[in-house]
C-alpha cells in the first residue's frame, strides 16, 4: 500500500496551520505545543529543533522521544474517517494530532477542557508536570 503524501510533508510547513487555526479560536501557540508535546514525548527544545528542520511526519513521529501510548483513547472522526480505524501507522499519528488540534480549538479561551483533549492526561500521575516527564524520559 502506498503511503499517503503528508507522511513525506514537513512538519514545519503545516504546523504554522495548527497554530492559526487554534490562535483562530481564541487559543494560544502553546497551547498546540502543549498537545505536540503530549503527544510525542518532546520536550520545548526538542519541539523547536524539529520544527527548524525539514522533517517529515513521517520521521517526526517514527523518532518521536515517547509517543504517548494513551494517545489511543483519542477517538472519533477527522475528515470523515474513525481515527481508531487507521491502519497506516504514520496516517493515524498524524490524524490523532489533527485531532487533539480540531479539539482545542473547539474548547474555549477561559480555560475549558476541549472536547477532544477532555479525559486525556495531559498531566502525569502525582502531580508531575508535562515538562517533567519529558526530562525524565
């Protein structure tokens, strides 16, 4: 089966989009970095060096630090299809973050959860914050 053309897109040229869309809706850059990060384990920095570089989604999720293993709880459609029926790894990598970015910016400024991102754990057990678990990883 051939891969789909986004998987060899960068990242970099559709991330200014995610930021539009959820600065669009009243949220904020990072906020969708808080999501990106989630998802893949990066830490700030490690977010940033990415996004300065030409990678593909591809590669940007196959050397992610951590790609979080909730991630699939993330449920519902995208463009018209189940995420949790994408069989094509990358595919459903990058519909999980299509995702996690529609649902933030459904979600309000003032601090409600957005619906997509509601129930999943952004914050790890004990208290821990997303930055701390990517330096522990």
């Amino acid at each position: 089966m051939a891969k789909h053309r986004i998987c060899s897109v960068s990242v970099a040229s559709v991330y200014p989009h995610y930021v539009a869309k959820a600065e669009k809706k009243g949220r904020t850059k990072t906020e969708v970095d808080e999501i990106v990060r989630w998802l893949t384990g990066h830490s700030r920095e490690t977010l940033d060096e990415q996004l300065a570089t030409d990678v593909s989604f591809e590669d940007f999720f196959a050397h992610a630090p951590r790609m979080n293993p909730a991630r699939s709880q993330i449920t519902g459609t995208i463009c018209g299809v189940r995420v949790e029926t994408i069989e094509e790894p990358t595919m459903r990598e990058i519909r999980y973050l299509d995702k996690l970015i529609d649902g933030l910016a459904k979600g309000k400024a003032d601090g409600e959860d957005p619906p997509a991102v509601a129930g999943l754990p952004l914050s790890l057990p004990g208290g821990r914050s997303l930055d701390e678990a990517v330096e522990i990883v």
